[in-house]
C-alpha cells in the first residue's frame, strides 16, 4: 500500500533540544544487508561509531518482494508459496547459522523459527480460503523487517532491538496509510528518552494508531522511518546507506556513465526523489529537510568515499553542470481533459483536482496550453482507468452537452525530470534539452516547468526511455566518457579491417578523447549479434559463429530499431543494394549512417535527396567519404569550400584505381589483356573487371561528387567515351577473357605512339558547370595526371577561389586499409569529439 506524504499532517514545531547531543540515524536497506559479506560490513560501520545511534534495518535484500509475491501465489490456491516460503525460510536460518555468535545461535534460532512459523500459518491461511485481504498482506509483509532486524541485533555488539509498531502510527487516508506525526513523534521522544548505544529499529513497518493493526509506509519506506527518527530525535545527521557511492546524476543502472554528486540541496534531492530516484524514499526528505538536519547518502560497501551530502545549503555542480541529476518515472499514464467549453471558463482546474484529491489520486505533474482547451495530468498507471472514470463523472453534464470530450488516456509513457538550483534565471535549459530529445528522434508528449525553474519535467514514450536518459546525460554532464554505439554490417576486408582498427584505437580514443567506441552490433552476409554493453572485437567471429542469429536486411533492421539506442550510427561496409535500402528507415530514427558502400548516394537523385534531407533535417550524418578515392578527404573538402562560400566551377580527376593500374602496367611486354588478367588476379579489379572497365565505377563516383559539389545528376546524365567497345560488355565473363585480346594490338600501337610523344594515358572523371563525362585522355609529362603511380587516384578542383591553379588531392585510391581509415574517420566525426 502506498503512503501519501501529508504536509499538513506534519506539526511545525519550534526548534527542539536535542533530546540527546550529537545522535546519529543510520538506516541500511536492504541491500545492505543481503548476504552475509554485507551484514558484516554493517556490523564493522555501526561498531566504529562512537556516540549513540539508531540503525534502521530493512528486510534481506529482495525478501519484500518475495513476501509479496508469493502471497499472491498461495492466494490464487496455488501450493507452488511453499517453495517461496521454504526458500526465505532457508536464507534467514542460513544467515544465523553464519553470523550470529554461536553462544546466541540456538536462542536466535528458536525464536526465527517462531516467526517463521507464524508466516507459515498465515501462508496457509491465504491458500485455503483464496482471499489476500490488505491487512493481511501488510501482515505479511511486516515479517521482512521484524525478522531482519531481530537477527542483526544479535550481530551488532550491544545492540538494543525496538519494534517501530509501537512507536511509528498510522491514520488512514484515502485507503492509504499515512503517519500521523503528533502521536508519532511523542512516542519517539518516550521511547527513546535514554538510548543505549546501538538502537536498532526495523524499518519500513509501523501500526494503525487505533487498532494497532500492522500497517508500513509504503515500498522503500524504511528510509522515512529513519528520517522520522532522526527529526524527531534532532539526530546531528541522518545517514543512508545503500549500494551506491552516493546520490548520482543518473540511476547508474541505466546510465553507465552517471557519477557521484557531492553535494544537493533538500529541494534538489526533493525534486529528483519525487521522480524516481530510488536512492530515498521521496517522503524521506522532508522530516529532516523541517529541522535542518543534513543527510549523507553513502555505500555500505565502499564506506570510505565521502557520499553525497544534502542540506539546506546550495552548491553548484561539479563539472559546471547546469543540473544536478536525471530522474524518471517509467510508470505513467497521461490523462487528458479537452474541449472548447473549457476555454475561459473558471473553475475547470479546480474541479479536475477536486475530483482526484477525493478519491486519493495524486498527480504527479500538470501541463495546460495557454489556449485552456485542455488540461493534461500525469498520474501512475495503477491510478490512471480511475482517475479517467472520475473524471468523466466529474464532467457527465459537460460531456452530455458536446462542451467537453470524453476523457482521453495515453498509456505506457515515461516520465523524466532534469533538476538543478542552477537552472533558474539561466536561459536556453529547456532548449538544450528539447533540441537534445529533438537530435534523438524523441518526440516529447507533455512538458511541465515550474516557475521554481527547479525541475523540467516531460513525458515520453516508454519505449523512449533509457534513450533519452542517456542522450540527455550526455548532453548535460562532462561524464567521464562520451559513448558512440555502432552497428556495423560487412565483415569483409574493409569491415574486418575497420574492426581491427577500432580496436587497436579504442584505448587511445578514451584515454585521449574521452570517447568510447561501443560496437554493439555486427553482421555479415550469414548472422548478426548484438551486445548493449559491447561486443568484444577480439573474437567477434567466432561469437558471431556461435551466439550469433540468422540475419537478413529486415531482421537486421528490426534488430537495430528495436535496440534504440541512444547516439548510435550503422555502418555499412557490404555493397548490397538491400542493405542500401535501408538508410531511409534509420535516418528517419535518428540512427546516423556511414556507408562505404556507394548504391545509396549514386542511386536516384531523388532517393540521394531524400536521404540528405532527412539527416540535415534531424541533425543527423549521412557520411559516405569512402565512396570516392577511398581515404582521400574529396567529399569532405568540397563540403568545407562550399560551405565557406566557394563554388565547385569543375572537377577532373582519376578515380580508377583499376584502371589507372592496368594502363600503369601496359608496356612493351606486357599486353592490354594481359594487364586486365594481372588487376583481376591481384584483387585489383571488381570480381567481373567489366564493372571497372565499362566506367560503372568510376561514373558512380563522379555522380557522387557532382551531386556533393550541388549539381542535379543522374547516372544516364553522364556521357561515357569508352575505351572497350560495348560488345565486349555483352554475353558471358568466360567470353570477355576470351575475346579481349584482340583489343591488345591495337592498343600497343597506341601506346608506342604515346609514348613516343612522351605522353600517358589516363581514364578521366570529369564535370564542369554540371555536365558529366567519363573518357580516355592522353597526358604529357606536365600534366598532374602523369605521375600517377600503382592504384592511385587523383582530383583536380577548380571553384571560384581555387581558379588559376585548381586545388589538387592525390593518393591512394583503393585499398582495404585506407578504405577502412576513411570509413572510421566518418565515424569519429560522428562522435563529434569535445
Ligand atoms: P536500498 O535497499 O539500500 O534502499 P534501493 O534499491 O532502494 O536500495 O536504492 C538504491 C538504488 O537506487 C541503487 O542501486 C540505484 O540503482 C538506484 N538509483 C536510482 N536513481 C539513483 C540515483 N540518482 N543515484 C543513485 N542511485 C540511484
Ligand atoms: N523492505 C521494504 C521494501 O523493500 C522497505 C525498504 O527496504 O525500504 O520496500
Ligand atoms: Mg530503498
């Protein structure tokens, strides 16, 4: 049952005397004390204090929810609670028989057992008559904190064990249990008049303050019965000590890159609390925030990190963050109320939250358009069928006259809140953080910020979640790292080159760069794994042999999108026109896309136009350097002269690393044909050298650089002076070898001629004001083009700036090696290292 923390319910005392100097409230929750190595960590941190404490103990790690649990199966007349209860009844005589002192182990025994007896009893109870009343779940449940604590006073030296049931009271409230604090904090006071030196008090439970029913403060709660304590008591410090170094910037369970915060105010730790920061028990904070007294969240398995420290006092982030820490709550519903006779009309507002306070639904947030035709409030989902029945209850007249709608609920959304005191009076927070959402391809419900400027507070997609998370922690806090995730398909030469590199750079990019580079997926032609954290690329093919699954480019698709994962870009490294296909579907979201493959961008203009759009419109990259001259930065060059200003008058370049190496090889002995056999067995030429010699290539690449240098062009546009009769291009491969030497003579002709006038020749690339054309041109010995050795390729730029003598980027043109280079220099700029 959940506790609705009252305010009104909490008397405003003046400043008490400390009831005794310098107390301190320790509360250890439940996982802390979930196996034997952390009860002893309890055990040494409690017995080297030195003034007097209370130590608040939550249930065994896990034993709530499994109390809980398998109270809903014998309820159901399921026999299979037995097995539930036998296995808590093993781990609480298990721990006794480790940790309690052998002299105390027997009385310590009989007296479990007769607890555990009880809970038995009442398990039977639930399993025959089928009924789980909420008394008896709270009974149920109150066995966690007693057993727990029972057995830990017999392991921390001199401990004194209370029952909180008789000092922790509770009213009823709208079906819920909240405390009452005038009875509550006068039977603290009694009780604790004279502490001994180690008070230990179960967590979590308490009892009706007129049946004396056991009731509890609602899941988490054991927190706020230390802080009940400590404000009662006027502890010097309430101390909560869980698994974690500290209130982080983030749920690090989520966000592996989320780091200690040192210091927050009460407001702040509220404000995170309230939405989700499971660390306290949001109720927890404002006992202790009414009196003053500072908490200090600390790690029960790390005790010598200082924590984080909360007080009334405010101090900026580290790391220059605007905010201080991310929160969210994965369960909400949003409820809207809407229609044209709300608008102006007074009192709307004041009805809707009529009608939920009665019925004990608490909103969790609000966002209203300043049109006022609608009204949309965030509540839990367990809330959300009643609160839109009382609603449409509320507003039956409105609804039977067509002035309001029948209420509308969205389910299954996520809602996150960014806090910091920093945030007020700083402009362009909610900016930043809509622009990150926006660069993710999240798309926001509701947003709410308060006028506090404390808190902005938006609703998502549950989906969307740990997306939005991460996008905004890496966009709010210098973590220590920034994490790009990559999906690579193609683990051919290039690919498998392109893997060996990232990983021979990893170490250096997150030493130096603060980047860390995560594969988390890789494909080739057969299977596809994938791996959140990170596939390790040591073995990659083996683990792709044994744990990797069927692949195909709509499984592969469907893998990527269903991981959604933040800052993310899929490589493409095959030459499939399928897998090319699918650029469209992760640029739409907001997966950036590197492709060594050339389809795509030498495709229809209108398909090319499509997919530059859409990432210039997401803020997105669609890189493909590597389509033209291999490593050479050509596309990235004219991007940067253009968008400086410059215009691309004409280009003339090779780019047939295929070509230019069997014209390089041609000589006196060696024929055309032979030449030809010489690239295709040296892996040179494409499996069929028709592809390099027919121009395919090379025109793709031209269409390429055209379009990047802002002309409108098709591949059909280009006008092509072969150097190979187009009948050669027809029929078979076998055909081809057996054919093409009857070109050789006619060729050694040429080149005698040529070379007698000192001239090469080279196959030629060429655009100027936008018409294409691809041909045989004859260089003399001071033409750039004449020094071209091996693969290489070269371009010669002419723009309105680079004009008399045009601007020239040579070398290697093909290459595994570089191609791979090229294809991760795309990705590092992806990163957008800071
Ligand atoms: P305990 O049993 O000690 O009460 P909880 O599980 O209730 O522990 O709370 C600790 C957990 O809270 C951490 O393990 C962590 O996963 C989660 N958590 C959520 N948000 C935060 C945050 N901002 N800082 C630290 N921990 C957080
Ligand atoms: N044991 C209770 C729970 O798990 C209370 C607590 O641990 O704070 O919710
Ligand atoms: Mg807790």
């Amino acid at each position: 049952m959940n506790i609705i923390f009252n305010y009104q319910n909490f008397p405003i005392f003046a400043p008490q005397k400390l009831v005794i100097d310098q107390m301190k409230v320790l509360k250890f929750g439940g996982t802390s004390v979930g196996s034997v190595k952390s009860v002893l960590n309890v055990k040494k941190i409690v017995e080297a204090i030195d003034e007097p404490v209370i130590v608040v103990i939550s249930a065994l790690g896990g034993i709530t929810d499994q109390l809980l649990h398998t109270s809903k199966i014998a309820s159901k007349g399921d026999i299979a609670y037995q097995d539930g209860l036998d296995e808590m009844v093993t781990r609480h005589l298990t721990l006794i028989k480790d940790i309690v002192p052998v002299v105390e182990q027997s009385k310590v025994l009989e007296r479990t057992t007769t607890m555990l007896d009880e809970l038995e009893n009442i398990f039977k109870g639930v399993y025959l008559i089928k009924d789980l009343s909420q008394k008896t779940s709270d009974t149920i449940v109150s066995y966690g904190e007693r057993l727990s604590s029972y057995i830990i006073s017999h392991v921390i030296k001199d401990a004194k064990l209370y029952d909180s049931r008789h000092f922790i009271k509770t009213v009823k409230q709208f079906d819920k249990h909240i405390v009452d604090f005038e009875s509550t904090n006068r039977l603290i006071k009694e009780t604790f008049e004279s502490l001994p030196n180690v008070a230990l008090v179960p967590g979590f439970i308490s009892s009706n303050k007129e049946s004396g029913e056991i009731t509890n403060l609602g899941r988490g709660g054991s927190d706020y019965t230390a802080s009940i304590l400590a404000a009662a008591l006027d502890a010097s410090i309430l101390e909560i000590w869980t698994d974690v170094d500290g209130f982080m910037t983030a749920d690090p369970k989520v966000i592996s890159s989320a780091y200690v915060i040192d210091r927050l105010s009460f407001i702040e730790a509220m404000e995170l609390c309230n939405f989700g920061a499971r660390v306290i028990y949001p109720p927890t904070i404002y006992p202790v925030y009414h009196k003053n007294i500072p908490i200090r969240v600390r790690n029960t398995f790390n005790p010598d990190v200082p924590g984080t420290y909360i007080s009334n006092e405010y101090h900026a982030g580290q790391n220059k963050s605007v905010i201080k820490g991310i929160s969210s709550i994965n369960d909400t519903c949003l409820v809207t109320v809407q229609g044209l006779g709300m608008v102006g009309v007074i009192g709307v507002n004041h009805r809707i939250f009529r009608a939920l306070a009665q019925n004990g639904i608490s909103v969790f947030m609000v966002s209203q358009a300043s049109s006022e035709n609608n009204t949309t409030i965030a509540v839990r989902t367990e809330d959300a069928d009643l609160a839109a029945r009382v609603l449409n209850e509320e507003f039956a007249l409105e609804r039977s006259q067509g002035e309001i709608n029948d209420m509308i609920v969205k389910k299954d959304l996520a809602t996150v809140a960014i806090v910091g005191e920093s945030m007020k009076h700083t402009p362009g927070i909610a900016g930043k953080l809509f622009g990150t959402l926006g660069r993710a391809g999240i798309s926001v419900i509701a947003c709410a910020q308060g006028a506090s400027e404390i808190n902005i507070s938006f609703v998502i997609k549950r989906e969307y979640l740990r997306k939005a998370l991460n996008s905004i922690h890496d966009s709010f806090f210098l973590s220590e790292y920034k994490v790009l995730n990559i999906f690579l398909t193609g683990t051919g030469t290039v690919g498998g080159q392109l893997l060996e590199q990232i990983q021979h750079q990893q170490p250096k990019l997150m030493k130096q760069n603060r980047l860390k580079l995560n594969v988390v997926g890789i494909a080739n032609i057969d299977r596809m794994i994938f791996r959140r954290e990170g596939l390790d690329l040591n073995n990659y093919q083996k683990e792709l042999e044994t744990n990797g699954s069927e692949t195909s480019p709509a499984k592969l698709c469907d893998e990527i999108l269903q991981m959604n994962i933040y800052n993310s870009v899929f490589v493409d490294c095959t030459a499939s026109d399928e897998i090319a296909s699918l650029y469209e579907v992760f640029l739409n979201k907001n997966i950036s896309v590197v492709a060594a493959n050339k389809i795509a961008a030498s495709s229809s203009y209108a398909n090319y136009k499509i997919l530059k759009e859409i990432s210039r419109k997401r803020d997105i990259k669609f890189l493909f350097e590597t389509n033209v001259g291999a490593g050479l930065p050509i596309i990235n060059t004219m991007n940067s002269l253009m968008n400086s200003g410059d215009h691309i008058l004409k280009f003339e370049g090779v780019f047939s690393g295929t070509i230019n190496y069997i014209f390089n090889t041609i000589s006196e002995n060696i024929q055309l044909s032979q030449a030809i056999r010489m690239a295709f067995e040296a892996g040179y030429s494409e499996p069929d050298p028709r592809i390099d010699l027919s121009g395919t290539d090379v025109i793709r690449k031209l269409v390429v650089l055209a379009r990047e240098a802002g002309y409108k062009l098709e591949q059909a546009d280009v006008v092509k002076k072969l150097f190979i009769p187009d009948s050669y291009f027809k029929g078979s491969i076998e055909n081809f070898w057996k054919q093409i030497h009857h070109l050789d003579r006619e060729f050694e002709e040429k080149r005698k001629q040529l070379a007698l006038q000192n001239k090469r020749l080279r196959f030629v690339a060429r655009m100027e004001n936008g018409t294409c054309e691809v041909g045989l041109m004859e260089v003399d010995s001071h033409h750039p083009f004449y020094e071209l050795e091996g693969s290489n390729n070269i371009i010669l730029i002419t723009t309105e700036r680079y004009h008399e003598f045009p601007m020239i980027i040579k070398g290697y043109g093909a290459g595994a090696e570089v191609t791979a280079a090229g294809v991760f220099a795309d990705i590092i700029s992806i990163a957008n290292i800071r």
